[in-house]
C-alpha cells in the first residue's frame, strides 16, 4: 500500500471516490503542487498526475509519484489514457486540473494544439464536457500580453474555470493551494446548491467599552468557515459577515461587522435563501465612555441587553438555521433550551451544544429541526456542516 493511503480523507470527505487528474506545466510554481496534491488526497480525492517535459525539470516525477501514489505520465502511448482519463469513456475522471498553467500551455489550449500530455488532456476534456480548471502562473508581463488574455477569455466561454493568479512583485503568483483545492471540491461537488444563496454569519461581535477597548464572546469562526465551505462546494454563491480577525475565504463575497447595532442595520438587507448564524453574538451591549477611560480608577460597566440579530433575518421562504451554546446542563435541558429559541425566532433548524464539548477543529451537537428528532452528533466541524446541508433539504 502506497503511503498516501495513510493521509487519504484524513481532513474529510469532500473528494472520497473522486480522481483529479492534475496536469504540472513547467512554470516555477510547479513546486508547490507536491503539497496541492497532498492536500486533495487529504480530502479523500485520487490524483493522476500528468507532466509535460518542461514540468519535470522543475519538480522531479518521484517527487509527484510520492505525493500522489500514482507514476506521473509524461508521454501519451498506445493505452491512450488521454482518451481513458479526458475523454467519451466510462471511466473518466471527474476533474482535470492545471496547476500551474503556463502561459504556452495556456494558449495552446486556446488554439487546440496537442503536443504534451497535458495539452492533449486538456483537448479531451474539453470536447468531452468534462469539468477542467486551470491556475495561471507566469510573469506579470506574460499575464498582461492581450493575446494570452484573449486566450483566457477563449477558454473561460468554452466553460473552463480560472482561480487566480495573485498579482503581486510584477509577477501572476499561483492562487493558494486553499483556493484552488475549494475550486476543485466545487467542480466535483453534487452542485445541489446550485442557484442557491447561501449568507453565513461567523465569528463574534464587539460591544464598545471607549474608544479603544470592548468586549466580545469567544468564537474561532471555524464553524462558519466550514459551512460557507460546504456551501460552496455544493454549488452555492456564498456571502460571510464576518466579525472582525475572521479571514474570508477568496469565493466568498464578505463584509466585516463590529458591533450588534451594526449587525441589527444589516440584516433587513440580506439577500439569501438559506441564512446560517453560528456567530457568538453578544446578549449585552454597553454605553460606551468617550475617550479612553482611565486605567488608574475603578470603573463599573452597565449592561444592557442587545437586540436579537434572529429575528431581523427570517422572511417567507428563507431558511434559516441558528446555533445554540450553552454550558454546565445536561443534554435534556440543552435540547428543551434549543427548541424555545427555534420556536421563539422561527428556526427551521438549531444546532445545540455545550461549551466545554467544542473544540479547535472537533465538536459535539445536537441538531434539531421542526417536529422531528434531534441528530446528535460528534466529530470534525467540516462533518458537521455537510450534516446540516443534508438535513436542510430534507
């Protein structure tokens, strides 16, 4: 058994029985696709890798058979797995991707020229339908050139999808290996959001003391960035609110909120079919001092209680789903709390948990939904959100 197997769906599920075919093209980025490819098997997705000759002199192939547990194929022969892999066959693979695509490449795929493996991949694939993403790497000024632009804009109606590149140092930089393994999740996803608007609201609010101070509730984000994930990866066109130091994925479109006032002016405008709350959002809001207070004296705060954000969102023909934490009761009190909240502010859905049950990356909950028994349960945060999309279409 090849060792990759040991990494294999050790970071979910996401790809599980998918194959990637990931075509390495000869820019200098092409270092960094022994980590992509880790990171899809990582997903439980199979890589076949494919190299052109200009590729190996940049990363050599027992660097990738390593990384992948599959030899790169370097030269087409008579087992014509171009056809096999890309093209009309019954075991076609579900994604091709190149990573990094030169700009050579780039334009010869444009052109429909075959002269590598994976120029004559790319060719298969695209007259076969199948899904195919490319990750632009080269100078900025190669990137620039009207014509490889014009080549892009080919291909891009032709139905192939682009991530990046990162303009920056006057170079088009390969977009990061988190935004091009979303793109593949995506590309091989069940597409059972499609057309659908997915808002998620992460991180924690921050209730002014003065000018300089505040106080807030404990939330990493994970959760949230997990669900705009699985969002995503379903097919959605996803937006965050995110409170701020909660870093938005690129394939979202996200707006940072501070305080629960300015969260309360937003939610009367947000546009979604299916909202999802996992934020800490504060019970309590203060009458902020003017100034910074002084250090020196003792000062008493007056709470007051916050607007209740739930409320604000819910519309005919919205889902929406919130989340509930609590700490130091037993699970029949946690579920008999969840459900006055859902019956209090129109939930179709509440995920209940206790504080001392979450953790960094892990989590324990009970998700309830209306007139049917809860689903407990336990496990990866990133499990936990594919568990709430399938309960929500239920």
């Amino acid at each position: 058994m090849h060792p990759v197997n040991d990494i294999r769906g050790t970071q979910g599920s996401a790809l599980r029985g998918k194959r990637i075919v990931l075509c390495i093209t000869g820019s200098i980025a092409a270092v960094e696709t022994v980590k992509l490819a880790r990171e899809l098997a990582r997903l439980g997705g199979e890589v076949i890798p494919v190299m052109t000759r200009a590729a190996t002199k940049i990363v050599h192939p027992d660097s990738v058979h390593f990384a992948t547990g599959n030899v790169p194929i370097i030269e087409l022969d008579g087992s014509v797995k171009h056809v096999e892999l890309c093209g009309e066959s019954g075991s076609r693979a579900d994604v091709l991707l190149i990573a990094p695509a030169t700009a050579n490449t780039i334009s010869k795929i444009a052109c429909g020229i075959d002269d590598t493996a994976v120029t004559t991949m790319a060719t298969c694939a695209i007259g076969s339908g199948m899904s195919m993403i490319i990750v632009p790497a080269m100078h900025g000024s190669m990137f620039r050139h009207r014509i490889v632009q014009e080549n892009i804009q080919k291909l891009k109606k032709l139905g192939v999808a682009f991530v990046g590149p990162k303009l920056e140092e006057r170079k088009a930089k390969m977009a990061s290996i988190g935004d091009v393994v979303a793109e593949v999740c995506r590309a091989a996803g069940p597409k059972d959001l499609a057309g659908k608007k997915v808002l998620v609201i992460a991180g924690s609010t921050r209730e002014p003391i003065d000018y300089v101070r505040f106080i807030t509730n404990r939330s990493s984000g994970a959760t949230g960035l997990a669900l705009a994930w699985e969002a995503y990866r379903r097919g959605a066109d996803v937006e965050i609110w995110a409170g701020e130091g909660i870093g938005a994925p690129a394939f979202a479109k996200a707006t940072v909120f501070g305080s629960v006032a300015e969260l309360a002016k937003m939610a009367p405008g947000a546009k979604a079919d299916i909202v999802i709350v996992p934020a800490a959002i504060s019970d309590f809001t203060v009458r902020p001092d003017r100034g910074k207070i002084a250090s020196s004296k003792p000062k008493t705060l007056g709470l007051e209680p916050a607007p209740k954000i739930l409320g604000l969102l819910r519309r005919k023909g919205r889902v929406l789903i919130g989340f509930k934490a609590e700490t130091g009761i037993t699970g029949k009190e946690l579920e008999k709390r969840a459900r006055d909240r859902m019956k209090q502010h129109g939930l179709d859905m509440i995920v209940a948990n206790l504080l001392e049950k979450v953790g960094t990356e892990d989590t324990e909950a009970l998700v309830l939904r209306r007139s049917k028994k809860p689903v407990p349960f336990r496990g990866r945060k990133s499990a936990l959100a594919e568990l709430i999309f399938d309960l929500q279409e239920e």
